[in-house]
C-alpha cells in the first residue's frame, strides 16, 4: 500500500541550498558571508531536522566527532542558538590526506522559537553523534482547532 505524502516544495530547495553551501566550502574553505560575531568565519554547518512531538518542539543536530564539551546549546528572545567546534585531529598532517570531505572548525546554527516558550523546560541530549534539544511549548501556544461557523 502506499502512503500519501504532503509535497513541500521548499524540501527539495533546502537541501540544494545545502548542497551549495557545501561545494563553496569545499572551494574557499569556509562559508562566504557567514561569521559568528567577534569570531572568525564559521566552517561548517551541521544537518538539522525539527519537528512537534509530544506538544512541544524537537530539534536535532548531525554533530558526529563533536565533543559534547565542545557545544553550548541557549535560547535568547525567540532562537534557540547552539554553538560549537568539531576539532581536528592533530596527529593527522595535511600532507598526508588522499580524500577529505569532513569539515572541521567552529559552527553555529540559529532557529526561530516561538514567542513565550518556558525557557528553564528546555532540554539537551547528545547520542551517537546526534544533539537532540526538547523545546516544551505551554498550554496556551498548543495547536488547537478553530471551529468554521455558517
């Protein structure tokens, strides 16, 4: 049997947008136009999904090789910011590479909240190589259903 799945049509343009932001990387070695203030340019940018479960937000991070202590995860007005380094490793020389298609440095990934969220609920879970932040929403910014009248 199949299943009917809602079209997005912005899907498809996220992840070519990434792909973009990828092959820029990969040629100048870092993202044009994107620093973090009073830092040097950002590296990276990790995969993220988000989504609503269990009346509240869920967001997750591809951060693999990336040191929990290495990331600093806060809310500031209405984003959720989370910050962070994948290091290097050291004994590995750059002469010594045959292929390389991780990227390492600092990152930063901003997301709109909605206004009015209970900042002390929010909570973060690092696993096999994925953050995973659990944003509760209040009572009164739940989805609900609006009657149509006649």
């Amino acid at each position: 049997m199949k299943t009917l799945v809602q079209l997005n049509p912005f899907h498809e343009l996220a992840f070519r947008h990434r792909d973009i932001d990828d092959l820029f990387n990969r040629f100048f070695g870092f993202f044009p136009n994107t620093s973090v203030e009073g830092t040097s340019p950002v590296s990276w940018l990790p995969a993220v999904e988000a989504f609503r479960k269990d009346g509240g937000f869920v967001v997750r991070m591809d951060i693999p090789g990336v040191d929990p202590k290495d990331v600093e995860v806060s809310v500031a007005e209405d984003s959720l910011i989370v910050k962070g380094e994948r290091k290097k490793a050291k004994e590995i020389k750059e002469k010594d590479y045959h292929y390389q298609e991780t990227s390492y440095g600092k990152f930063e990934r901003r997301l709109a909240l909605p206004k009015g969220i209970n900042r002390d609920q929010v909570a973060a879970r690092y696993e096999n190589g994925v953050l995973q932040i659990s944003v509760p929403v209040s009572a009164h910014l739940a989805e609900r259903k609006v009657p149509i009248l006649n």
